[in-house]
C-alpha cells in the first residue's frame, strides 16, 4: 500500500479491532470517497484503539469510518495509536470475538452460530446488529437461530452452511440440509401450524429428496388446500406452481369474485383449471404480444 508512512504508531490486524458502530459503517454515504483516497494516499491519520484483557485485541476508540475503508480494501493492518489501558470487554464483544473466531473454521455448524447469536439476542442485540458486528448476512444469523431453536436433536448434525467458504464440496452435500432451506422449512411449519413431528418429517423428507425452497413453498401451498403432509411430499417434485401475472379490467374481475363468491386467487386458478370462463383482454392489449 503506497502512500504517507506514519511514525510512532503501530500496526494493528484489522480482524483483531472490535467496533461498537460497525452497524452504521457500511451505510455511510461517503465511504467510497475515503477508499479511494486512502488507495492513493495511503491513511493520512491513524485510527486509536485501546488494548484489551483479551490479548492481541483492541476496541476501537476513533476512526470507524478509516478501519470500514480498510476491511472493504482488504487490506490486513492498519496504523494505529493505542492506549494501553486495558479495557474490560464486555459479555457481547466477547461472543462476537467467539463468533469471528469460530467463522474462520469452515466445520463451524449453524447450531454451534445460533447457540452464540442466541446469547447476543439475551443481552439486547438485534439480529441486524449480530450480523454487522460478525460481518455475516442478517439471513444467515436467522438460519443459524432456527437451527440452534427449532431443529430437531437428531437432525442438529445434518444441517449445515452450504456456499461459498463452507467447506462441504457436491459430493458431502449429499444427506445433509442447508440452514438456508431448514429455516425455509421451520417458517413453513409455523405459518403453517404444523406439528413438531409434521416439521421433522418435511425437514427428513427435504434432506433425503434434495427439496428446494421452491419445492417447500409448493408443499405449503398444498397444505392450504387440504392436501396432507405425506401426499404432499409425495407428489411435488411431480409438479411446479405457476405463477402469472395478468392486465384485467378491474370491474369485471370484482363482479366475477362476486358472482362467485371466491377470491382473486381461487378466481384464477379455476380460469387456468377451466372451471370458469376467461376474464376480458383489455382491449389496448389486443394485438400486442406481452413479456
């Protein structure tokens, strides 16, 4: 990194600098400017840290906006001015050291992240705040909870984070569940007001079947028509949902809900079914071929 070398501070790891604020960094309008500025300058100011009981880490006192840059660069250290003073760290920043830490090890189970996110929610963090602080997606932070919450013990070692720095290559995929689908599934089951054992069944059935999330929506869907868990599970991957969007005149449609005493949804799907006659083309749509 080219620029202005400062003297009489020291090099810090950038992933050794716990940020209270770190909520706000990435949106902070201005941030882009400051990245450009320190790639040809290098930084003209360092930030200030104080040292911890924890060693090799620091809590940062100033300079939020200049360490944001700096992550967003990539770069690893960065200059700065530390107060000896050991500072307590808090229950919260600890955990989010642990999380950090155990985020590094690609065998790390969405269990084992919700069990700590579990422990931030307890001391008043929100889920936005675990997922900045931790650098992670807000989606995975609810994953991880839903596993650590809502998954079955005897299913806990079979959901795992799939993607990018995961660490599960195709072949280990197979047998296991994505935190991602298993909190699909769990949503489902609540919205649907299934059953522990109804739940456990579709999260069995998703991991055995390779069921995607659109797959698990589908099985909500026949839910809500009466259609049982097993059937459903059994005929989904036979079919897909289709999903249409139509110009109608908009009196027309509401005499028709109306007249049959359905709703706009079961309106449509008795049209597509031919239990019902088509709805008007609006007349400034004939002739045209829609997208």
């Amino acid at each position: 990194m080219s620029g202005v070398v400062l003297k009489n501070y020291q090099e810090i790891p950038v992933n050794k600098i716990i940020v209270k604020e770190n909520v706000r960094c990435g949106s902070d309008p201005s941030l882009a400017g400051l990245m450009q500025s320190i790639k040809q300058h290098g930084l003209l100011e360092a930030i200030g840290v104080c040292a911890t009981n924890k060693d090799g880490y620091y809590v940062l006192k100033y300079g939020w906006r200049r360490l944001a840059a700096y992550k967003k660069l990539n770069y690893t250290v960065i200059d700065a001015k530390v107060d000896d003073s050991k500072v307590k760290l808090e229950l919260g920043e600890l955990l989010i050291i642990n999380i950090i830490e155990n985020l590094v090890r690609k065998d790390v189970t969405p269990y084992e992240l919700g069990r700590s996110c579990q422990e931030l929610l307890k001391i008043e963090y929100t889920v936005s705040e675990i997922a900045a602080s931790c650098s992670i997606s807000t989606h995975k932070v609810k994953s991880a909870l839903s596993a650590y919450k809502e998954t079955p013990v005897n299913l806990r070692d079979k959901v795992q984070f799939f993607g990018s720095g995961s660490g599960l290559s195709p072949n280990s995929k197979k047998g296991k569940i994505s935190a991602s689908l298993a909190y699909h599934v769990t949503k489902i089951g609540r919205e649907h007001n299934l059953s522990k054992a109804s739940v456990t069944k579709l999260l069995e059935a998703s991991r055995q079947d390779g069921f995607t999330r659109e797959d698990v929506s589908a099985i909500g869907i026949l839910i809500d028509n009466g259609v049982s868990l097993r059937q459903a599970t059994a005929e989904v991957t036979k079919y897909d949902v289709l999903r249409i969007n139509h110009f109608v005149i908009k009196k027309e449609l509401a005499a028709r809900m109306k007249k049959d005493k359905v709703t706009r949804v079961e309106l449509c799907r008795k049209i597509v079914y031919g239990e019902l006659p088509p709805l008007t083309r609006p007349a400034f749509l004939i002739g045209k071929k829609l997208k």
